[in-house]
C-alpha cells in the first residue's frame, strides 16, 4: 500500500473543510505528497487563474501562429483593422468562445500550399470553408441543390 495511507484527512486551505487524502491533487515537491487545496477548490483556482491569464495565453499562441506564418502581430492588427474587425466571408464579428469563456480571435485563413494568408474569418466560415477546398467538386452541385429547394 506504500507509505500513505489512502484513508487519512487532511484540511483543504481553501475551504477549511476536513477531507480524504484522496481529495487532494497529488504533488511530489510537498512533505506530505499531496496539494493543499483538495481538487474542487484547485480546479477553481485554476479555472480563475486561466481566466485572469487568457489574454497572455491567447497572445502567445497567436504569436506562435503568426510566426508560422510569416506575419508581425501589426500586420495581424492591420489585416483585422482592414476588415472592420469581422470575418472576410459572412461580415459578422466573432462570437465562438474559448475553453475560458472568451471570444476567440478571428482565425487567420491562409492556403495550406503556400502558407500565404488570405484573410480572417469566423470560426464558423474557417470550418466552411475547410470543408469546401477539401470537396471542390461538390460546389457547384450544393448550388444547384440550394437553388432548388
């Protein structure tokens, strides 16, 4: 069974309340092997944390993105500024939201040939449009089945 004992409590720092061991996130760098917040009040101190950081996460990965494909993030800015701020295809501003509630970035559209960016969309025409350029041969026909219905 090792050394712990699976059945001993220990008082949550958060919540003050007196829980199960295994209540508790493990963690190798304290005496006692295990967090001192149990894992109801960690996940909400995390949730809080990424809230609070979101911008900083969100920059370093548009950073990351922009790299890849060869722009600054004032050629990003020009780019949204130049659109009003709204996706190239529907007109309309973005509105999906991240893992922490936030309203995502307009997505850099670019061909996956040459990496060059064409544009910032919607997450919802990004998708679209994805799914158009894998099945070209079907566009005409999806406008020809819209047109007669």
């Amino acid at each position: 069974m090792g050394l712990w004992n699976y059945n001993m409590d220990k008082v949550c720092y958060k919540c003050k309340k007196k829980k199960l061991i295994s209540e508790f996130p493990k963690n190798k760098n304290t005496k006692d092997g295990y967090y001192c917040y149990c894992k109801l009040c960690t996940n909400g101190e995390h949730k809080k944390y990424r809230a609070s950081t979101k911008s900083k996460h969100t920059v370093r990965a548009r950073c990351k993105q922009l790299k890849k494909y060869g722009l600054s993030a004032n050629d990003y800015k020009l780019l949204y500024e130049k659109q009003n701020g709204v996706c190239a295809i529907c007109g309309k501003p973005e509105t999906t939201k991240n893992n922490v509630g936030a309203v995502r970035l307009l997505s850099m559209d670019h061909d996956h040939k040459t990496k060059k960016v064409r544009g910032l969309l919607c997450m919802s025409c990004n998708v679209f449009l994805g799914h158009l350029e894998k099945n070209v041969k079907y566009i005409s026909k999806a406008l020809v089945y819209i047109k007669h219905i």
